[in-house]
C-alpha cells in the first residue's frame, strides 16, 4: 500500500503517521522527493482502513498495491483448494456437476429428480428449500420440509445435497446438509457470512447480480476469516443492459477468479441465461475456460414447475448435455 503525503507535510504529524503504521505491524518505505512523499506499506495491509488514512490531514491519496483479501489469494496460497464433500472432490482438477430443480416440490418430485440426474453422471443433488423470491406472493419454498425432503432423496440415492440458506437464525436447520449455498442475493449478507465462517461446512459462494470480482472474493473473505476454508465460488451471470438473456454470463470472471484465488469455481448456466438451449453451449464454454463444475437446474416437468421452469432442462436433455460436459471434462484432462 502506498501512502502519497500531501506537500510539506508538518515533521510532527508525519512521525506520529508512521508510528501508527508500526503500530499495526508495518515496515516503513520512506522516500521524500522534491515533490511529494511516499510512505509505502509492506506486510499484511488487509486489516488497514484507507479511509481511516485518507481522514488524515496530511495525506493526499492512498492507493492499494496488493489485493484486500489475504485468505482467498492465490498469492499466499498456490495449490489450488480442493473442497471434499462425502468423498466427493470438485477443485484442482476434479470436476463437480450440481443438478437438481430450482425448488424442493415434494418428496415424489425431488426423489425421481435426484435418480435421474445420477443416472446421467451428476454427482450432487440441489434443491431450494428457502426461496429467496422477487414477490412476496410467489412460492416460497417448502422450508424446513423441503430440507428433510431433501435428506430422503440423499437416502434414497446416495447424493449430497446443496440449498440455499437465507437467514443465520436457520443455520441449526441446515445441520445435515452437505454443502449450504448463499444465493445471490444473500451474497454480501455479511451477519450470514460471519456465522457461517464460523460453521465447517462446505459453502457454495454465488456472484451477486452486481458485484465486482473483488466484491466477490470479499465475501468469500468473510467466510474465510471465520475459518472457514471449504469455499466453492459460483459464477451465475450479472445484471447488465442485456435483456436477451436472465442475466449477461461474465465466462471471463471464471479465469480472473482462478487466477487470483485458489478456491474452485464453478459456473451456473441456467441462471446466468435462462434459456435451456443455451445451457449446453454455455457449459461447454465454462468447461474450457477453467470452471471447475456445473451447477444445472434439472426438472421433472419443467412447465408445471412451481420456480424457474422456463429455464430448467428436462431430463432428456439433461441427459444430452451431460454427455457433451463428460466429452469436454475428458479433454481438459479433468476427472468428472
Ligand atoms: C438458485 O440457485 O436457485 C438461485 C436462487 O440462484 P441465484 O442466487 O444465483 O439467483
Ligand atoms: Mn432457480
């Protein structure tokens, strides 16, 4: 980090700066021109305010070198993570697929989904319990049911499950999930990410509608700094002028991710489309520019679908894009 002084600077107040650098743990660069002077920061500056510093009188800008997240940095941290979840891995080469309907509709329904992904190759089932809804009077998810309905299609099959949480009063419920997800929406709940960095259970981490990258691996921080070290990231698209498709699906932030973070990144082609068709072509798009999974929302009867039908694949053509993402993994030389 480095510290522009404003000119002529009072000796006083530029001595008591510093101090209050060391305090933090701080080496000093020093280095006072004819112009201006620098006080450049070496050490760990994740914890250090600039806007505390800019408050100073003394200062004229403040501009960060090295990124603010220290835990989800590739920097401190080369091997790639690999998150294991009931033996299964998804990172550094191991390939998860998600897939599963938007919403757990009953214990029929969840239970003929979950055969049915399997039977085509994926290797964990989701299922939204609680359902983070535009409208206050759209269905919002069978709570703490769907949960338990949820753990008999894990009975019935053999595969982990993955919802959505939206409030840390139900973290108790969610006890028996295999990986808890926070949605989009909930992706700089920040109360939400404090408790759940405390819990070790795996996260599924979702891209905000309108976060930078680095909004992005913040959040991720906040689980991190709990503790929390089992983080798969997932990239769902983002709002932009765009209305062709749900949302613009940023391929570009899977390899940015991968280059700045270790953590595995997954990619979300139905919410980042919203078109079925367009779920193959895009996933084959993800597989090539690094992701490290798929989450594919995967419906029985997708018209009568009680959220998302319009863009869930029906299983015969969740059947046809697992054979073409099998294909693509392969040559990638990842394990699926
Ligand atoms: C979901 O996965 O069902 C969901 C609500 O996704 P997102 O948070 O990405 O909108
Ligand atoms: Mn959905």
């Amino acid at each position: 980090m480095i510290v522009i002084l404003k000119k002529n600077p009072e000796k006083q107040k530029v001595d008591h700066l510093i101090e209050s650098f060391k305090k933090l743990g701080l080496a000093i660069h020093y280095s006072e021109g004819t112009q201006t002077t620098i006080v450049g920061l070496v050490g760990d500056t994740s914890r250090v305010d600039m806007d505390a510093i800019c408050a100073n009188e003394i200062v004229e800008t403040v501009k960060r070198i090295s990124e603010p997240y220290k835990a989800a940095n590739r920097r401190f941290h080369p091997q790639d993570t690999v998150v294991e979840v009931c033996g299964r891995k998804i990172g550094n080469g191991h390939f998860g697929v998600i897939a599963g309907p938007c919403s757990v509709e009953s214990e029929e329904q969840i239970i003929c989904v979950a055969q049915q992904i399997k039977k085509s190759g994926a290797q964990f089932l989701r299922g939204g319990a609680f359902k983070p809804r535009t409208s206050p009077y759209a269905f919002q998810g069978l709570e703490a049911d769907g949960l338990k309905l949820l753990l008999e299609a894990k009975k019935a099959t053999g595969l982990p499950v993955v919802t959505e949480i939206m409030s840390q009063t139900h973290i108790d419920l969610f006890a028996d999930v295999d990986i808890i997800q926070v949605g989009a929406r909930n992706m700089q709940n920040f109360q939400l990410l404090k408790e759940l960095g405390h819990s070790d259970k795996p996260i599924l981490l979702k891209r905000g509608l309108a976060n930078t990258l680095e909004e992005f691996l913040m959040s991720a921080e906040y689980l991190m700094a709990g503790g929390n070290n089992n983080i798969i990231l997932c990239e769902r698209g983002i709002r932009t002028f765009e209305t062709a498709t749900r949302n613009t699906p940023d391929l570009t932030a899977i390899a940015m991710i991968k280059r700045q973070s270790h953590l595995p990144v997954i990619f979300d082609p139905s919410h980042a489309t919203g078109i079925p068709w367009l779920v193959e072509p895009l996933s084959k798009a993800a597989i090539a520019i690094g992701a490290d999974g798929l989450m594919i929302e995967v419906h029985n009867n997708p018209e009568a679908a009680l959220c998302d039908g319009a863009q869930s694949l029906n299983f015969e053509q969740f059947d046809q894009v697992m054979d073409t993402v099998k294909q693509r993994v392969a040559v990638e030389k990842k394990v699926l």
